[in-house]
C-alpha cells in the first residue's frame, strides 16, 4: 500500500459532506486494520499520511485519489494521480471529460479494470 511505503495520499471528495462520511468510514473500514488519516486542514492532517477533502483544500501528496467531478489542476506534480470512474453510465460523464482534460495537457493516461 502506498501510505506503507511512506508515501503521502490525498482523497479528493466531491463535497465537505462526503469527505466528513468516508473519514467517518475509515475509522471502521477495512475492519481487520486502521488506515492512518485526517480531514484536510485539521489539527491532525499534518502529521497523517492520508488526507481527506475537497478539490479547494488540495494539499501535497504523492498520491491524489479523485473521487470528485473535476480533474486535478496541475497533475504533474503528483507521482500518481488516480480517478475512479463510476461503473454506472449515467455518473461516467465527469470521467470522460476528466480524461480529456489530462490528455489536453499532454498526459496519456492509463486505464485499469478492476472488476474482472
């Protein structure tokens, strides 16, 4: 995992809301161990090597998961830049002009299907 490799993830969320809901998730999730994390901008988040917020509250990481609607606004200065795209086609829009966001800035992106 990446955070194991002393790297730092930031989780880009949609909204305040959603961000508070999966920092409240990853307090129990995976069940079988903790992942070390804090909202954005809190007391904490310095010191956690996975941070949670909103696209306006981007901080240096490593890592950036997007779990927002827009794409990540200077992606060459992360290592890795992740977006998840919604299996449901309706949600996939978002996904498509992300993509060619990154590709207007001369970054190919890589694909990976992960549920094979």
């Amino acid at each position: 995992m990446t955070w194991e490799r002393q790297q730092t993830v930031f989780i880009i969320s949609p909204s305040e809301a959603s961000a508070s809901e999966l920092d409240e998730l990853m307090w129990s999730e995976p069940g079988e161990r903790f992942l070390p994390h804090a909202l954005a901008g809190s007391q904490t988040s310095e010191k956690a090597p996975i941070n949670i917020g909103t696209l306006s509250s981007l901080n240096p990481a490593d890592v950036v998961i997007n779990l927002g609607p827009e794409a990540v606004p200077q992606p060459e200065r992360f290592s890795r830049v992740l977006e998840i795209v919604p299996y449901a086609t309706d949600e996939r829009e978002s996904s498509r002009v992300k993509f060619k966001t990154y590709r207007n800035q001369g970054i190919t992106p890589r694909t990976q299907e992960l549920n094979k």
